[in-house]
C-alpha cells in the first residue's frame, strides 16, 4: 500500500501537467492571451516544479519522507481548486506555478519510497518498482483524457469552452482520497530512519510494514541526530569523484527524454489537430489512445525489462526508436491522404511506446538508485529540479516553434534523443541491481 500510495503521488503529478494539454487552446480563447502568454500558462507549472524539486530534496533528506509526502499532497489540492475556478491568466498561472511546486516536491519522496520499501533484486525490486512511475504516468495521462472525453459528452455544446475547467479541478479529488488513508497505512522509510540514528524507530518500521521481528542490539548507538546544515553543499556531495559521472549522466539522461517527451506528449493535442488536422473529438480519441495503447504498454514492458537486460540497454533502444520516429514525423511533414495520417499517428505511437519503456521509464532509475539514502533526495531532486528547465523550455516554446516551423519542429525535437545517446555510450553505468548503501552491485 505504501509504494501503491507512492505510485498515487505520480498519478497526479503526470494528471495535473497534462490537464491542461487539451484546454490550452480554449484558454487562450477565453483569456485573449497571445502564444507567448499562452506559452507562460504552459511553462509556469514547469517553473514551479524547478523549485520545488531542488527545495523537496534537500527536505527529503532533512525531515523525513512521510513529512514532505503529506505536505505535497496538500499542494495538489489546493492548487487544483485554484486552477479550476481562476478568474484570469494571471491567476491561473499563480495556482499553476504552486501546483508545480507540489509536483517538484512530491517526486523526490515518491521515488525515494519506491526505492526503499523495495527489495535489491528480483519480483519487486527497486528496479522494477521506479520503472513503475512510467505506467502510473501515462495511466494518468490516458485517465485526463477519458475524463475530457467524459465531460465533452456531458457538457452541453456551447459550454465546450469550460472542459479544462472540470478536468483541472478534478485534480483534487485523487489527493484527497490519498490524504485520508493515508493515517492507516502510510509510514516513514526505515533506510531514512536508520540513517539518522533512530534505530527504535527503523526496527518498529520495519515490524509494523514488514512483519519482520527487528530488535535494536543493546550495544548499538541509538541516538536520533539532528540533521547537518549544509545548505548549498547539500548539492556539492552530488559532484564528488565517486557520484560525479552518475550525476552528469543521469541529467543529460533526463534533460533529453524530458525536453522530447514535454513537446511530444503535452503538444499532442496541438499536433494531432494542428499538423494532422483533426477536430476536437477526433483529437480527444487520438490523443487517448496514443497514451492508453502505446504509452501504458511500453510503460509496463519496461517494468518487465527493469531487472534483465536492466535500465542502460533498455533506455539505449528507447532512445534510438525515437530518434527513428522523429526522422519520419519530419520527413512525412503535413500528411495529405488518409495513408499518410496513420503513418504519422503510428510513428508518435512509436515514440511514445519508446519513451515509456525506455528512457521515461529507467531514468528514474538512474537518479534514483546511484546513491545512498543519507543523499538520495538531493539527488533526485537536483535531478529533477534541473531537468525541468528542460521541459520549462519546451513547454513554453513548442507552441511558438509549432506555429512558425510547422512539422520541421521534429527536426528539432530530434536531437534530443541524439543527446541522450550520447550520454549513454559515453559511460556504460548500470544502476539496477546496484546497492548504493553497501557500495556493491552488478
């Protein structure tokens, strides 16, 4: 229930960043906001995941994982009412930027539960378990949509115009739903609590979750630290000689499957009615299904894969498909004949499938499992918070890229996978199976 519980918190991050994807264009109609100023609506989200991530890490590491889960989920819920009943842009960016401020938060502590209420290998490792996050992501994704699609057939037609609204809001409900269980079967991480000298409280975790019979010896130092005050150098523990290149990796890792997967899947909509030229049922239908028959199924298929070959070659193959499909989505350009229109839906189904089972999938992986408790949320949070400048990026400008190049903006979104690849080949790390406590791995 804890990991199902952790899971719930990448539910409604990827829920909360793709509610608006459809809405954005009755947005801009309602609000009268140019592309930039519907770029900012975007990207503020984005923003806000930035400090988020970089401050939820360090607090991650501090006070605990259950503190910080609970405090993120509050932030879900009152940003979605924010959202959902704004006023203007200006109020909507505001409550979308303190969303996003949750959304940075919540990752840290998420992936450090996945990770630590998991075993090293086999059926439920932690490779498998942070490989997770890519099916709960885009069954996230795949249900915004069917919640657009039903409220499309419930509104009447000329109340098409407030969609988003109820999407949006109905954000709120799955984090309150987390809140009120959350007394029953939430707890704190016993790697964390062992980790801060509170070895009573590690043992009694490990009984209450686990049902494992752990007693504290009674020569054993049992005295709960406060934390070091590092401030900055919180970070710099991320560049010593023994993390440096696991650190670089899994950014440039990271910056490149999140800048092409932010255009790609958050401008679907816009691609699926803009370059394919469909109308907004048709864009609803596609866009679901793109997420529900590619995306969910490369999510799980890179949890089967998390263990054996592992997350370096799978996120290599990952990687390269979407290399592949990007090439053909630029090279069919604006498709005229119905042909053509399957060949590009099938090659954004590529890139999807490929995102969800290599690279989205395992890249948790690498920011999460190449370090040690004592500093695991630093670093998934620098990670995180990093990389989001990357989809900030995207984010704001694929709308204006869209708009002036047409379907030559694949050739952009190209280099990308292009990047990660050659982060990849550049060191062979693998961090599946690795016990980043201990030192020792496969």
């Amino acid at each position: 229930m804890i990991v199902a519980l952790a899971l719930g918190g990448i539910f409604l991050d990827a829920y909360d960043l793709t509610s608006l994807a459809y809405g954005i264009t009755d947005i801009r109609a309602q609000f009268g906001l140019s592309p930039v100023a519907a770029g900012a609506v975007s990207a503020s989200i984005s923003v806000g995941a930035i400090f988020g991530a970089w401050l939820g890490g360090v607090l991650v590491d501090r006070l605990g994982r259950y503190r910080v889960f609970m405090a993120d989920m509050l932030f879900f819920v009152v940003s979605a009412l924010g959202c959902a009943l704004a006023p203007n842009a200006a109020v909507l960016i505001a409550f979308r930027f303190l969303m996003g401020f949750g959304v940075g938060m919540d990752i840290p502590v998420a992936m450090a539960f996945l990770a630590e209420f998991s075993r090293l290998r086999g059926r439920g490792s932690k490779g498998s378990r942070t490989a997770a996050w890519s099916p709960a992501w885009y069954g996230a994704t795949s249900g915004c949509y069917l919640v657009i699609m039903a409220v499309y057939f419930l509104l009447p037609a000329e109340h098409h115009g407030l969609l988003w609204r109820f999407t949006v809001g109905f954000g709120a409900v799955p984090a309150l739903v987390i809140l009120l269980v959350r007394n029953k079967y939430m707890n704190e991480s016993p790697s964390w609590a062992a980790d801060q000298g509170d070895l009573r409280r590690a043992a009694e975790i490990l009984r209450e979750s686990y049902g494992v019979h752990a007693v504290v010896a009674d020569d054993a130092e049992d005295a709960p630290r406060r934390p070091e005050r590092r401030g900055l150098r919180d970070f710099a523990l991320l560049f010593r000689r023994r993390y440096r290149a696991r650190t670089v990796q899994a950014l440039v890792i990271g910056l490149a499957q999140t800048f092409g997967y932010n255009a790609v899947a958050y401008g679907l909509p816009l691609i699926i009615a803009g370059l394919l030229g469909q109308a907004a049922l048709s864009t609803i239908s596609a866009s679901l299904v793109l997420n529900l028959v590619f995306a969910m199924s490369g999510g799980l298929l890179g949890i089967r894969l998390a263990n054996r070959p592992g997350a370096w070659p799978t996120t290599t193959a990952g990687f390269a498909v979407q290399l592949a499909a990007m090439v053909a989505l630029a090279l069919i350009g604006e498709p005229t004949g119905t042909g053509w229109v399957l060949a590009a839906i099938c090659a954004l189904g590529a890139f999807m499938f490929a995102q969800a089972a290599g690279p989205g999938a395992h890249f948790m992986s690498f920011a999460s499992l190449s370090y040690p408790t004592s500093i695991r949320g630093v670093g998934i949070g620098f990670n995180q918070g990093t990389l989001r400048v990357g989809s900030t990026l995207a984010l704001f400008f694929f709308p204006v890229l869209s708009s002036g190049l047409g379907s030559d903006v694949f050739w952009v979104l190209a280099g990308a996978p292009v990047l990660g690849l050659v982060a990849l080949l550049a060191e062979r790390w693998e961090p599946v199976g690795y016990d980043a406590d201990a030192g020792t791995g496969r």
